[in-house]
C-alpha cells in the first residue's frame, strides 16, 4: 500500500507550556452540532449504499492484477499496464477507505461504521496481497531495461520516480530465499522489543502510589498521564516530589527496560546486516532516501548553538524567579494564562489572513475548502481525540478532523493542519496518483510553517498587550526547546546506542542511563551551572517509546528547521524593496510536487539545503529574536515597576 503510512505524535505537545484555559467549547452529541461546522463525507460518497456498491465494485477487480504476475517485464506496454491497473485501485482503494475511517472516526460509538472500516481493511489485506509481486519483480529487473522501457513508453514517464525509489533498494535486496527469510524474521520478531515494552509501560509498571502534595492533595496513582499534568505544577516542592517518584519507579526498572531497548536496536543490527548497510542509521535513512549527513549536520548544528538553549535556560530562570535553574523546572508556566477565545468562523479568518504571504490562490483555495465543509470542527462524543488532515481521496479534496475547543493552540492546530491539507491539495491536483503523496520529512514543514505564519501574523496585527505578546511568544520558545533541542538529544542518543551496539557492546540499563545522563548534563548545561541536572533523570530513555521506531524523531526537529527557514525566507521577499516572490513561489512549486522528488531535493528547491548549517542557523536567528523581544517587555515591565516605587 502506498497511502496509508504511520505517523507517530510528538510525546511532548509543543503547546505543552500554555496553562491550561478556560474553554468556550466542550463535546456534545454529534447531531447538535451545526452542518457547518462537520465535513461533507458526501463528496466522497453521497450515501453508505453507495460505498457499499463502490466497495463490492472493487472487489470484483481484484482478479485484475493477477495476469501480470510474472510479466512486468515482458515489454514496456505491460509495465505499464500493471502499475496503472495498480494505481487506479490504489486510487479507489484510497478513497473507500477515507469514507469508512473518517465515518467511524466521527462517532465512534456507532457500530455500523465500525463494520464498514473492518470491511475495507478485509478488503485492503486482499489488495495488498494481490499486488505483493510488484516490489521484488521490479527489483528483479535490470536498471538499465527499466530506463529502455520508459524510453520506449512515454506513458512510463510518470512513474519513472516510483521505479527509481524501488531500484534503488537494489543493491540492499537479496534473493528471493533471503528476502523471505528477512520477511519471516522481521514479521515474527521484529516488534518484539516494542510490545514487551509498551505492554509493561501501559499495564503492568506499578507507578508510584502516594505521591502528597503540598495542598495536602494526595495523587492516587502517579502514571504518565498524571507525571505530564504534574510536572508543570507551578510549585516548585510539588515539582521536586513528582519527579522524583516518577523517576525512581522507572529506574527499579531500567535493567528490564534497558534489555528491552537493547533486543530493538538488535533486530535494527539484523536489518544492517542482511540488508549489507554500513549503519543502522543509515539503513533507516535510506527509507526516504535522506543523507546520513543530515541526520549529522542536525546533532553538530545543535551542539554548536548550545549557548542559545542557555540563553533561553537564563531566561526562563529570570522568569521563574528561581536562583538556580534545575531540570525539574522546565515545564512549569513561564507566561501568566491570558485569554484568548476565538470561535471556528474566527481561526478560519485568523488562518486564512496568517497564509496570505502564501498568496491568492493558496489563501482562496483554502477557504474554498472551509467553505465547502473540509473540516469536521467540534468535539462530540464518541469522537476521535486529537487532530488530523487526510489527504488519501486523490480526486476529491482533502479533510480534517480537528477537536476545537476555542483556545489558541485550537486555531495553531487549524493552521497546521490546513497545511497539511493545502499539501495534500496542491499535490493531488498537480501530480498524477503515482507520485501524488509526501514523505514524513516534508509533510510536517507545510504544516509547521503554517503555524509560524500564524504566530507572526498575530504578533504582527492581534497580540498588542505584553500580556498576550509574552504568552505567545514564551509558548513559541518553548516549542522550539522542546522540538530543536530536545528532540535532538533523542536523536543523538539514538544514534549512539546504536553505534555502541554495532561495535559488540552490550547496552544496559546502566550503561543506556550513564549516556543518557552525559548528553543532559551537556545540552542543559550543568557544568556551566545553567540549569543542574539530578544523576537520577539519566533514566529518562525509558520513558520515550519513539526508541523503537528506528531513528523517526529527527524529522520533527528537521521539519521544524527547515519549514522556520522557509517562513523567514517568505517574509524576507515580501518585506523586500521591490517585494520579491521568489522563496514564496519556490515553495509552493514544493507542496505541489508529491513525491516527484526526494525529500531532500524537495526542501532543496524550496530553499533550504539540509545538509549545510545555512537553515539552522536561520531558526536560531528566529529564537534569538524572539528572546530579544521577550527580554524588551520583562525589562520594560521592571522599570515600570521600580519607577511606580519611587
Ligand atoms: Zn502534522
């Protein structure tokens, strides 16, 4: 299957420093919900009977691709005909299911959509093993025939792309018998490590039981739930007491956990090896076709700016009003709550004002789609928590669900997800089936940049108080500390437990802790007294379960470089004299190329080359600003203070 890809949320939400605020909104049921406000699933089917008639259409074209089987290669013309019968199913396929999944998605408490989402995903196993031939036979071809057929076949042209990400596997492919035997392993053991990991995390890890807080409150069960609402206490003794019982929990068993990281990164060092790849790394890079150096070029880039994570540490520590900054205190509220209310009609306008530096047709694309019943607004029950854009019906538009509840990360998450969908829609429009979907590593920089637009836009023209100014813009910074840097260190980890195994040693609790705790006390500077890491949080690495989806949380803190970049880039060629369009028009010819390219060349041609220092340095140019600013208002807020005492 081509559409239907995993992507995995941050652990930490990037608004997690916002107090919590009153909201104008809360669920209903469904039905009292303004037509408005839900998407239109009739665009894509007017009735259920009518995706039940589509679906059993579908089925009745499975036996299609059987005759192909075998004969890929025979000439041009059945290249061709294999992979178009292939895509147009696909394109179905894609749409049969965005109807089930977001109809039961809606209200999950209705049993029928359940049935029809289980149905198509029957159906979709069927497909899949219908066309599970397709991959090894083109693997199976010589390059050189490949490039002889689409010479001879113009309608081959569109899908040159896709035989290239395939063929270029070839050399990281083995015979049929090893690839099975790759297959049996990684289908009968590769997950292992992650659900022994996940199961004794969410079930059987008994967290700490009486955690008492200083007004008198006793938290019953100490999870991680609990962990990430108490942590941001605005008491600091709370804090401390919170920290340390979680902490400790998770460090009786790091033994256990520690054995349990190391078997994934041991199923990684299989793959290595089968696969004949130089690193783990860069056999999990080599997905999308990034560089290793990318992955490099973002730990040395961090390492490098370090002193501005200081700054922010040094601010942060003004803020508080605390003498000695220590780990226990980085999520605790920074910025006084204001408040902020905005209603679904007012986050469209918001949005679609924060895109115009996108220009025109972007900006009246998207409200075309607002419109027309894109977005599915509020929250009922029985609804899926949480937000998303899907962009899977090639030919019809793209859809969002979202949960607004009326605050202003509500109308971030609008944007971000309208970026996300505008992606969605200008790839589908712009490129045929076969190269019309994204990769993770661009696919959060359309959205990302949005949110950026957003923040500006509301610096710029809405947020005139401190107040407001302060909230959005101690928020923003936060989300950059936690997205640049601390992602970061997770990668950086990642990286070099991995190398650790690779050269025999074996990992431990101990050992993963020791490492753990070296790059803490080196990203947040400890020796240097900026903010003091206690020996016990080395034991954090098991709290994080992105360490089993093999080296994916770079690409946040890659997406986030790259889409800052792009945004000042925009602004820059609009503030020019005369304005010029040119980073504008380079990205949108980015959103609307798909897959057309690598990932990497993508963000190239918009701009922003990963593999050089120039897009970092961009975003860290950004958290300067910013700090500069905040720095203004506190300094302005105190001689106000002092002059009132006079
Ligand atoms: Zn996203």
């Amino acid at each position: 299957m081509i559409r239907h890809g995993i992507t995995f949320s941050l652990v930490v939400a990037v608004m997690a420093l916002a107090p919590a605020v009153e909201r104008p909104f809360s669920a209903t049921e469904r039905s009292q919900v303004p037509e408005r406000l839900t998407w239109n699933l009739a665009d894509l089917y007017p009735s259920d009977a009518a995706w039940t008639e589509a679906k059993d259409a579908f089925q009745k074209r499975l036996p299609e691709m059987a005759p192909y089987k075998g004969h890929l290669g025979d000439s041009p013309q059945s290249l061709y005909a294999g992979l178009s019968t292939m895509m147009s199913m696909d394109k179905d396929l894609s749409r049969l299911m965005s109807y089930a999944s977001q109809l039961a998605d809606q209200d999950t408490k209705v049993s029928k959509s359940q049935e029809m989402l289980q149905g198509i995903e029957q159906v979709a196993a069927s497909f899949g093993a219908a066309v599970a031939f397709v991959r090894p036979e083109i693997l199976s071809m010589d390059p050189a025939k490949v490039d002889q057929f689409v010479a001879a076949e113009p309608k081959l042209k569109d899908y040159k792309p896709y035989l290239d990400n395939i063929l270029r596997m070839k050399a990281h492919t083995l015979n049929a018998e090893g690839e099975k035997l790759v297959a049996q392993a990684n289908g009968q053991m590769g997950g292992s490590a992650e659900s022994i990991y996940s199961i004794f995390t969410n079930a059987d890890l008994p967290y700490s039981k009486d955690v008492k807080l200083s007004t008198g409150e006793t938290i019953p069960l100490l999870d991680a739930a609990a962990y990430t609402k108490y942590r941001a206490s605005n008491n600091r003794a709370d804090r401390d007491e919170v920290f340390k019982a979680f902490w400790t929990r998770y460090n009786d068993f790091h033994r256990t956990l520690g054995t349990s990281l190391y078997s994934q990164v041991k199923a990684h060092i299989f793959n290595k090896e089968a696969r004949h790849y130089d690193s783990c790394l860069q056999a999990a890079l080599d997905r999308n076709n990034i560089p290793v150096e990318v992955y490099t070029q973002l730990i040395s880039d961090v390492h490098a700016n370090l002193p501005t994570l200081y700054r922010y540490l040094k601010l942060r520590q003004r803020m508080m009003g605390v003498d000695q900054l220590r780990y226990e205190d980085l999520y605790a509220s920074i910025v006084k709550d204001v408040d902020l209310h905005y209603t679904p009609e007012q986050a469209m306008d918001l949005t679609l004002k924060a895109c115009a530096p996108l220009g025109k047709t972007y900006v009246d694309d998207l409200k075309k789609g607002y419109d027309s019943r894109w977005v599915d607004f509020m929250p009922s029950t029985g609804k899926k928590s949480g937000a998303y854009s899907n962009g899977a019906a090639y030919d019809v538009h793209p859809y969002q669900l979202l949960n607004f509840m009326g605050g202003y990360d509500d109308v971030s998450t609008l944007a971000h997800e309208s970026g996300h969908s505008m992606h969605s829609y200008l790839s589908n429009t712009h490129q045929p089936y076969v190269t019309a979907d994204y990769s993770i590593f661009v696919a959060e920089v359309a959205s990302t940049c949005n949110e950026n637009l957003l923040l500006h836009y509301m610096l710029k023209n809405e947020a005139k108080d401190d107040a407001t100014r302060l909230y959005l813009l101690g928020s923003y910074l936060d989300g950059l500390r936690q997205t640049l840097f601390r992602q970061t260190l997770f990668a950086e980890f990642e990286m070099k437990i991995h190398q650790m195994a690779e050269k025999g040693e074996t990992l431990t609790g101990d050992n993963l802790s020791k490492l753990y705790l070296s790059l803490l006390k080196e990203y947040y500077g400890d020796a240097q007294g900026v903010c003091k890491v206690d020996d016990l949080y080395g034991v954090e690495w098991a709290y994080i379960p992105h360490f089993y989806y093999n080296f994916y949380v770079y690409q946040y803190a890659t997406s986030l470089v790259a889409s800052t970049s792009i945004a000042n880039m925009i602004r820059e060629g609009e503030a020019a004299k005369p304005p010029s369009m040119k980073a504008r028009d380079a990205y949108i010819t980015m959103l609307s190329s798909g897959s057309s390219k690598y990932p990497i060349d993508l963000l190239k041609g918009a701009g922003v080359d990963m593999t050089t220092s120039a897009p970092f340095s961009a975003a860290m140019k950004e958290m300067n600003k910013v700090m500069d600013e905040i720095e203004a208002i506190l300094n302005k807020q105190a001689a106000a203070k002092t002059a009132g005492r006079k």
